[in-house]
C-alpha cells in the first residue's frame, strides 16, 4: 500500500530564511509526487510535481523540490521565505495507472515569523 | 478559468441528521473526486469518478455516505445518518482525466460540523 509521511508537523521560520519540508512516501512502483499548499479556508493548489527525468523540479512560488529514490523522498525546499508562504504543506504519491488514487501526508502547518 | 465550486462552505448539523453538498467541476473535466480531510490530517479520498461511473469507492462509508454524478458534470455527496466522526472539510476536486499525471484542481471545500 503506498503512504507518505511528513515528520514534521510544525515548523516556524523567520522571514528571509530557507525552508525545506520533508516528505517521505512509500510505494511499489515508480511515484509520482506532488506537493499541495493549502491556505486556511481555501482548497489546496499544486506546487510542484515529478513524474519522471530531472529530480529536481521547479515549481511556483519559488519552489523546488527534489526526488531522492535512494531515499524515497522528495522534500520541497524554498530559498528565501515570505510571509504570505505561511499555509499547511501538503506532500501526496499516486501511480501511472488509470483510476490510480492520490495517497496524501499528514500536512506540515509553516508559520513564517516577522 | 472558472475554478472548481462547492456549496455550501459551512454545514451545521447534529448528529443522525442527514446532509448533502454539491460540487460543479471545471469545465470539460472528466474525472471527479470527493476527499475528506479531517481536522489536522491530510484528504483522503472517498470516490472517484469518471464522467457519470465510479472508478473508485473502496474508502466511502457505504453505509452512511453516497454520491452521485447522474450527467457526468455536477456530483452531489450525501450523509445520511451522520455521525459526530464525520465532522471534517470535504473537498471536491477535477482533472481532465484520471491518473495521477492529470493534476487535480480543488474547491474550497465544505466544512461540515456535527453537534
């Protein structure tokens, strides 16, 4: 069964600072991986994705994420954080067949200090 | 575009009764889904269609949870008893077509309280 787990459930960072967020997921083939970002009371919009070639890809916002088979993550990491990055982060592993569903992580809340 | 639309945004309701929502895809968007996302957790999905079939139910509550998209566009979801577990947000999302190459769009959701 594939699954993906975000460790960190809170993370706070100054202004300024870089982040990265850690995803690590599980699944029998080859992932496909996404990164969501939701902002309180709205629904959740795509930031990035890898399906295959490069592992590190470019998302909006600023951000870019890595693939690490060896590993099996894919962390999102941002150079400079702003205030309006403050939202809950979400990482999510689906397959390459039809119907295949999206299995998300547990979300990681950033808050962004002044 | 015009986006994925949910209503309502807030539902409030106790326990053993019954509720629906509704959402009305993006525009030429195949494949629907409903989630659930509890408080403090990730969605979970719940159904997938693709246009008016179910390509995926096997984590709905059958027995209390139905939905339906009778003309392969707009899908309605329905708890009927509800129970105080069921308080989340649940969210309706579309793509093109299914598989996860095909990025999903959401809605806002609709945040369900059971008292």
């Amino acid at each position: 069964a594939q699954s993906v787990t975000q460790p960190d459930i809170h993370i706070t960072v100054s202004e300024g600072a870089s982040l990265e967020l850690r995803c690590n997921y599980s699944y029998g083939a080859t992932p496909y991986l996404f990164w969501y970002v939701q902002s309180p009371g709205q629904g959740l919009q795509l930031l990035l994705k890898y399906f295959s070639g490069d592992t590190l890809v470019q998302g909006i916002k600023g951000f870019e994420a890595e693939f690490k088979r060896s590993q099996s993550s894919f962390n999102l990491r941002k150079p400079s954080v702003h205030w309006s990055d403050a939202a809950e982060y979400f990482c999510a592993v689906g397959g390459n067949n039809a119907g295949n569903m999206l299995t998300f992580g547990g979300g990681t809340r950033l808050m962004v200090k002044p | 575009e015009a986006g994925v639309a949910q209503s309502p945004r807030y539902k409030i309701i106790e326990k053993r009764q019954s509720v629906a929502f509704w959402c009305n895809p993006i525009s030429g968007h195949a494949t629907l889904y409903w989630y659930q996302q509890i408080l403090g957790q990730g969605p979970k999905l719940l159904i997938q269609f693709q246009n008016n079939g179910v390509v995926d139910d096997s984590q709905l509550p059958k027995d209390r949870f139905s939905a339906e998209r009778l003309k392969g566009v707009d899908s309605t979801l329905k708890i009927q008893p509800a129970k105080l577990e069921d308080s989340a947000v649940y969210l309706c999302a579309s793509s093109l077509g299914p598989g996860a190459r095909q990025p999903q769009h959401f809605g806002d959701g609709t945040r369900l309280s059971i008292l």
